[in-house]
C-alpha cells in the first residue's frame, strides 16, 4: 500500500473527527445561548437550519451547476424526509427530551446512536453482521465499546484530575445579565420516562437519517445540492413547529450577542459546511463509519467545557474517553478488514471475468480462422467450373460456326 492509498484512507477518519469538533462546538453554543441567555430552543433550531440553508442553496447552485442531473420528484420527496429525520424530529425532540430530564442526560442518551445505527443499518442490508468473522466481531465489540465508554464519560465522576485550571467560565458571565433564568433552570422538574422516550426518539430518528443519507447519495449524488435541499426542508419544517409553540417577537429578535454567534456557528458552520463533509463521509464509507464518531464528541465536550467554562474533568472522564478510542480502533480495523476482502473479491472477479474474455477472443479468433480457410479452398473449385464452363461453350460456339 502505497504513501497515497493511506492518505486517501484517512481522509474520511479526518473528515470525521472534523465533523464532531465543531459539532462539540455547537454544545457549548447551545448552552451558551439557551441556558445563559434564555432564547428558545426550537426557534434556534429553525434559524440553524435557515442560515444553513442560505449558504448552500447559492454554493450550490455555482458548484454544481454544470454537473448536476435534473432533480427527480423521488430525490425530492427523500430529501423532505431527511430533512424531516435527521433535522425537524431528532433536533426538537432531543429538546424536548433535554427539557424533561436534564442536559448531561440527553447527551449521554446519544451515545445510543451507534448501536440503532448498526442494527438499522444490518435490516437494511447496508451492513452485515458476519458475526462469525473477525470484521464483524471488531465492529460490533467496537460499537458496544463506544457506547460502554460514553456512559462511563457521563455518569462515573471519579476523582477529579483537570490538569489545567483557566478560572473561566463564559457561562457565569452570562448568567449574570439574565439572573432569573439560573433559578427557573434549578426548580424545573420533568417527567423522567417521558423524557427518555423522547431522547431515544431522536437517536432513532437520527440514526434512520444517516441510512436515508447514504440512499440519498447513491440516487443523486450531488454533496452540495443534497444538503441545501435537505436544510430547505429542515429549515421550514423547523419554523413551522416553532410558530407554533412560541409567537413572541422578542424569541426570534436577533442581535449583537450570544444568539446571533450561536445561530451562525451552528448554521453555516454546522448544519451548512459539516453536513456536506457527513454526507460525503457516508458515501465513501458507509452509515456505521459515520455514527461511530458520536461519542468522540463527548470527549471534546468534556474538554472545550474545562477550558471556557470552567468546568472541572474527573477520571471518569479519562477512563471512558480511552474506552470510546478503543471502540473507534476496532470499529475502524473491521471496516479495514472488511473493505480488503471486498476489493480482493473484486479483484479476483476481474480476473475470472478477463480470463473468459481471453477465451472467448481466442475461440473467436479460431473461428474467423476456420472461416477464412473454408472460404479459400471454396474460391479455388469456383474459378476451376467457371473455366470448364467458358472451355464447353467455346467449343460448342466453334463447332456451331459462330
């Protein structure tokens, strides 16, 4: 394996850890923006989606333009479903959800995603078990690892081992402008059971979107288009649930602040450039490869929190990150291990397929051989009557007197 196939291998690994650094990003905003500056969820959602829709839509178009098939009425209604899957349902009912029980709740219920993302990914037929292989024991130990270790990350504390201390915390500084929302935060109280099936709902939800994505790119595969089109979607559906819940001016008011960075980051940033980047990860490597990467996102969490809002690391923290890198590195020499055997069974499939087509031209060949050589002793016998026949007639012209 040459320096440029290991280069062209990591490009989807890279793209990936990519992905879910600025979606940890997109955490801190929503924190940021929700719980210290008091703005509403779902009308962030519907702006994300909005802006994100603004930038693709036009670098669509100029990108694509010369390549791009004509859109069928079947690629449209695939992408009001995604848009519908992976935007509207998982990003409001993780909210909901979020609302009813607690934020670092919701958050570790994500890790969810992997396991519904494999076993969706098997009915579908997009993955296969093998569970009798080492590929497929790899990847589903891998799956379950990340999972186990994003729970530990979540739940365990341990003793706490920050080995940095910063003194801040953005968040406080913010809270102080807004006083009464840390007190409405603290006597909120929810319904547990609901809350969970709201959370797993959106993993489910999610998860259906990364197998919808990869149908997606398979009937049209145009990265650029395929998002705009998606986000157009997720962006009016997410209005037209928000319009509905809160009408206030003032929640949909932006300005100079928190809400307005946080609409642009998760927009343009997260749901414009990233779901591009997804999207082409999906394609060249499958909807399992991608959601494998979901929990990678809690570590950065963990991170970016001890260093901008003074939050404090545990050795939790460390034990269930190096769980998750386990479970990526198995997960991730599966797939290795299952893409080589593919491409060898590929390989000897040409070679089969090449050895017939040699046989053949060579039968062929022979053939037009025989041909030519039946065709040359035939010429031969033709000129040999026609000279017998030119002789008869003369002789009997002759003998006639002619």
């Amino acid at each position: 394996m040459g320096a440029g196939e290991v280069v062209q291998g990591l490009k989807p690994v890279a793209a990936m850890v990519v992905v879910q650094v600025v979606f940890a990003g997109v955490n801190i905003f929503y924190k940021l923006a929700v719980v210290c500056d008091g703005m509403d969820m779902r009308v962030l959602v519907a702006y994300r989606y909005l802006f994100a829709s603004a930038v693709l839509a036009p670098l669509a178009y100029f990108v694509e333009r010369k390549n791009r098939t004509k859109m069928t009425w079947r690629v449209v209604m695939l992408s009001f479903v995604c848009g519908l899957a992976g935007g509207s349902l998982a990003q409001n009912l993780y909210i909901s959800g979020m609302k009813l029980t607690s934020a670092t709740f919701a958050t570790a219920m994500t890790n969810l995603i992997p396991a519904v993302t494999f076993l969706l990914a098997v009915l579908c037929r997009y993955e296969r078990l093998a569970i009798r292989t080492a590929a497929g024991q790899a990847k589903l130990a891998g799956t379950l690892l990340g999972v186990g270790g994003a729970m530990l990350l979540t739940f365990y504390k341990g003793a706490e081992v920050t080995p940095w201390q910063t003194h801040l915390d953005v968040a406080a500084a913010l809270q102080a402008r807004h006083p009464g929302l840390a007190t409405a935060a603290g006597d909120a109280t929810g319904n547990r059971v609901m809350g969970s099936m709201l959370v797993i709902g959106s993993c489910f939800f999610y998860a259906l979107w990364l197998i919808l994505q990869a149908k997606l790119s398979r009937e049209y595969p145009f990265h650029y288009t395929s998002t705009a089109l998606m986000c157009v979607m997720s962006g009016a559906q997410s209005a037209a649930f928000a319009l509905c819940f809160d009408r206030d001016a003032a929640q949909w008011h932006l300005g100079l602040d928190i809400r307005l960075l946080s609409v642009v980051y998760s927009g343009v940033l997260a749901s414009g450039v990233m779901l591009v980047v997804l999207s082409w990860c999906v394609k060249r490597r499958g909807p399992l490869f991608a959601s494998v990467f979901n929990p990678l996102m809690l570590v950065v969490v963990a991170v970016l929190g001890s260093l901008l809002l003074d939050e404090k690391m545990h050795l939790g923290t460390l034990l269930g990150g190096a769980l998750i890198v386990v479970g990526l590195y198995a997960v991730l020499w599966g797939k290795g291990r299952e893409t080589a055997v593919e491409a060898a069974k590929v390989g000897d499939d040409n070679q089969q397929i090449d050895v017939v087509v040699v046989v053949v031209q060579q039968q062929q060949a022979a053939a037009a051989d025989a041909t030519t050589a039946a065709q040359a002793c035939e010429e031969p016998s033709d000129r040999t009557i026609a000279s017998s026949l030119r002789h008869s007639d003369s002789y009997i012209h002759r003998s006639c007197g002619f």
